[in-house]
C-alpha cells in the first residue's frame, strides 16, 4: 500500500532528519513506527502525507507518487495529528463534514452519522469542542481524518496524554478500523502499545529505520531479562563452577550479569534458583558480593 524508497530529510540548518529510509507498509496491516521522543517518526509520516517535502527520494501511495501525483494519493490518506488543532468553537458534526468537503467528496450525512457512532461521538456532534474533555476531542480527530474514506489512517501518538481506559478504548477502535479494511500506520514510543495492536514493528532511531520485523518475531527477541548481581571485590574471570550459567563479566568485573528468557516461569524456567544455588556454594564469589536485580527491562539494542 505504501512504498518508501531512499528517503531522506535535511533541513535548512543542515540537521538531518531523515536518512536513507526504505519500507513497504502491506495492504490491511497495523504497522507501528516505534521509537523514542526526536526519533524522526512524526518527520517520516509527515513526508509520506505530503506535508513535508522530502530531500531525495520518493514515496509511493497505492501506486501513486506523493509528490508528482499529489492529489490521488492524498485523497488515500487520512491522518490524524499529534497535537489537538481542532477549532474551539465549531460543532463536531461541522467539524467533521469540513473535513471530508476538503477533499471533494460530495456530503454524506449517513456516513458521517456511521463515524461517529462508531466513535462513541454521536451523542456529541452538536457539542462545541471547547466543551469536550481530551480524550474525546482526540476521536474528533480521528473522526475527521476518516470522513472522506481514507484506505489508509496515519495515527501520530495516538493515545499520548490519555488515560489508561481511554487507550484501551481507542485500541479497539483501532482494531474495529483494520477489520473493515483501512491500512493502519500509528507512531508510539510505547512498546506495550506496538505489542498490543502491531501487525509489524518498524523502529526507528536517529532517521535510521533499524530494523522492520513481524510483532511475534521480535517479541521474542524483546522478550529477555537480566539479573545483575554486583560483586564487593572484582572478577578477573567468571569462575569455572559458574560456566554453566552464561554469565557475562561486566563493570571492569565488578558484576555478573544473567539474561533469561522473561517468559518462563520464575520457579521453573528462568533458571535463577540454580544460579543463586551455585553462587551460594564454597568457594563462589557469592561469599563477597551482594546480589540485586537490576530493574526489568526488555534487553534489546534497539534504542
């Protein structure tokens, strides 16, 4: 459905946005961008909107390129900002229709009625938006970039500054949107949020796509904890009756670091009750070094 092809981004400082990316995004997909505030993910979907021009490269809409066929791949798109940029005083239901007359389309009170109901925003349309809370007026948002019958949604941090309920609810309208066939791409920096709905994660770092891969692939990968265990005097080398736990020398050999798989059971499969068994053994360095987890957290380089 979309096709990025050597794109890339500076900027009239020289700051370089974006750089080299390739993706093809699949027809009926949930495609989550993730990665950390700055990354370049609001830079990426902006270009590919047609709201940024891109420095070289190109993009192509369902067959259309961005740029020289601006109009027919716009009218696929339907995106919805980050920021709230709604007008105070206009009525949902005006709102909304502006939207789809933007584009051309002739009015449609059925399917703008469809919409919002599917919104939970119908019991609203003849309220101000300055009368509206947070939550709500982001699905105005999202009800006008559906007003002219995108196949394709951009959603940019759809659920920054929402309550946990709220994301949950807007999760499954997200899911409710797929199934009916639009192609979905959404930015985040929550991983929980990529995990939930994704199809496939793409994350992005500094304007470098780093890697594109299948949800359930990576997960796997992300799916990795650590115990550290931090040594009173250093470690020239990891003794030999703990060779059999994997263990890494770390901090100029002042810890022990154990990676196991976050998915086994802690009293069965991640094998620290054995580790913890040999450290407490004679003459193991567990006679002079305290123990403490680190925190949890996923093991992948990604960021």
């Amino acid at each position: 459905m979309i096709r990025v092809e050597g794109l890339g981004k500076t900027f009239a400082g020289g700051f370089e946005a974006l750089c080299d990316i390739d993706l093809e995004i699949r027809r009926g997909e949930i495609f989550a961008l993730l990665g950390p505030n700055g990354a370049g993910k609001t830079t990426l979907i902006s270009v590919i909107c047609g709201l940024v021009n891109p420095s070289r490269g190109r993009v192509l809409v369902d067959g259309y390129d961005n740029v020289r066929q601006f109009r027919e791949a716009r009218a696929r798109i339907g995106l919805v900002p980050q920021e709230l940029t709604n007008d105070a005083f206009i009525k949902v239901w005006d709102s909304v229709r502006f939207s789809r007359g933007l584009f051309g389309k002739p009015p449609d009170p059925a399917h703008i009625e469809k919409v919002l109901r599917s919104l939970s925003l119908w019991e609203k349309r003849n309220n101000r938006m300055i009368t509206l809370s947070g939550g709500m007026k982001r699905r105005v948002l999202i009800a006008k970039a559906l007003a002219h019958e995108p196949e394709i949604l951009f959603l940019d941090e759809p659920t920054a500054g929402v309550d946990v309920a709220l994301r949950r609810d807007m999760w499954e309208v997200v899911r409710q949107l797929r199934n009916s066939g639009v192609t979905i791409i959404l930015t985040t920096h929550y991983i929980e949020e990529a995990e939930e709905m994704a199809d496939r994660i793409g994350v992005i770092r500094s304007g470098e796509l780093v890697l594109v891969e299948d949800k359930q692939a990576l997960m796997q990968k992300l799916g990795r904890k650590e115990l550290t265990i931090h040594l009173r005097d250093p470690l020239h080398a990891v003794p030999q009756r703990l060779s059999g736990h994997g263990l890494t020398l770390t901090e100029e050999g002042h810890a022990l670091v154990y990676t196991y798989d976050a998915e086994a059971g802690e009293d069965d499969g991640t094998g620290i009750a054995e580790l913890l068994a040999d450290l407490e053994g004679p003459a193991s360095p567990s006679r002079t070094c305290t123990l403490a987890r680190a925190p949890w957290r996923r093991s992948s380089s990604a960021w």
